[in-house]
C-alpha cells in the first residue's frame, strides 16, 4: 500500500485525498513535519502559492517539506503546487520562495482573464489514452521555459491561433501540471503520478 501525503494547508486537499483511495493508495494529510514520516510519496496541490508559503512557515513545516522535495521521493505539484516546484517564477510577488527542484521558469496567473478558470481538453501526450485528457484550470500558471533534464508530458492550445502552452512536465521524480486533474474525474494524471511512485520506491 502506498502512502501518500497530500500537503493539507490550504487548496484542493480532499479532492486529492478522494482520487488516491480510489485509486487504491493511502491518501495522508500533511500539516506538520511528523506527517512526512515513512511517506512514499507527495502531492501538492491547487490553491494559492504565496498563502501555502506562508503557512508552512507558520506551521514550521517549510525547511522540512523542502527537505522532501529534494529527497528523490516522488513529487507531484498541481497549479499552485507547480509554482511551488519551479525554480523560478515570472510575476510571482516580490522574491516569492519556492521548494524548487524543478528546472522550469513558471509564469503565474499566465491564462489571463477569460480564462481565469475554464474547463478544456488537453493534449492526453506521456498520461496515454487515446482521448485529449480533461483539464481545469483555475488561475492557472503555465511553464514558460524548461532546463534540459525536463520533459514535456503536455501542451494546450488554447486557440487554433495560439501557440500550445507548456501545462504538463516532469523532471526524474518531480511531476508537475497547470491543471487540476482532482476534480475531473479522469484518473489518468495520478496513474500516471503513482506509477512514479511505485518506480522511485523500486530505487
Ligand atoms: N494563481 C495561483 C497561485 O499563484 C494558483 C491557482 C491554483 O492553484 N488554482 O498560486
């Protein structure tokens, strides 16, 4: 059985939490440093970067949740929580810290207003299928450029006309997606993720 944390300090944590027991692993809310204990696994999810900042400061969690990150267990981070991943953001608040780990430059709320929340498909690319993958996005970061050791799992386009946005990357252990795949009901996103799981558990 696979433990997975789910950080619980703000954002789309149940809905994370439901998809993982579905999916047959044990979802375990993280708020503390103790919870991290004996964790196969880590979600971070939608909310609001610059507020889940804040708490892990206040709740001490901060240093050790980078510790995690860093740890080559695996990692995924969904909108908020990709942001929190990146290296390096682009119209984050004033020296806005992250975990890191991921060398991709993020650029936050990057969809713009008519699409400060839309329900699309996306290009289903590394998560299999053969049908576009649904995604929600919700004030949405896109990834504005990627170091070499990333992979491009995903893009949108969002229009015949625009160019298809990075919404998907992964980087060894570290997953990360634009999107809010919690709260579509396809699944494929946290197979995807727990198969990571599985494989960085393997060594
Ligand atoms: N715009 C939010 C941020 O900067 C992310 C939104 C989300 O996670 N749905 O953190």
């Amino acid at each position: 059985l696979l433990h997975i944390g789910v950080l619980a300090l703000q954002g789309s944590v149940i809905e994370h939490a439901r998809v993982l027991s579905e999916l047959g692993a044990k979802p375990v809310e993280v708020k503390v440093s103790a919870h991290l204990q004996g964790l196969d696994g880590l979600i971070i999810p939608g909310g609001e970067s610059t507020t889940m900042n804040k708490l892990a400061h206040a709740f001490d969690l901060f240093d050790d949740l980078k510790a995690f990150v860093h740890s080559g267990r695996a990692i995924y981070g969904s909108c908020a929580g990709m942001i929190m991943l990146a290296d390096r953001i682009v119209d984050g608040i004033a020296d806005q810290e992250t975990l890191g780990g991921l060398d991709v430059t993020v650029r936050r709320n990057a969809f713009g207003r008519q699409v400060d929340s839309a329900q699309s498909f996306v290009d289903a690319g590394a998560f299999g299928g053969d049908t576009p993958l649904p995604a929600v996005f919700i004030r949405a970061p896109w990834v504005e450029s990627v170091g070499s050791g990333v992979e491009v799992l995903s893009t949108w386009q969002q229009t015949p006309e625009s160019e298809p946005a990075v919404v998907a990357v992964r980087q060894g252990p570290l997953l990360a997606t634009s999107f809010h795949p919690e709260v579509t009901g396809d699944r494929r996103v946290h197979e995807y993720f727990l198969r990571m799981v599985a494989e960085s558990n393997r060594g």
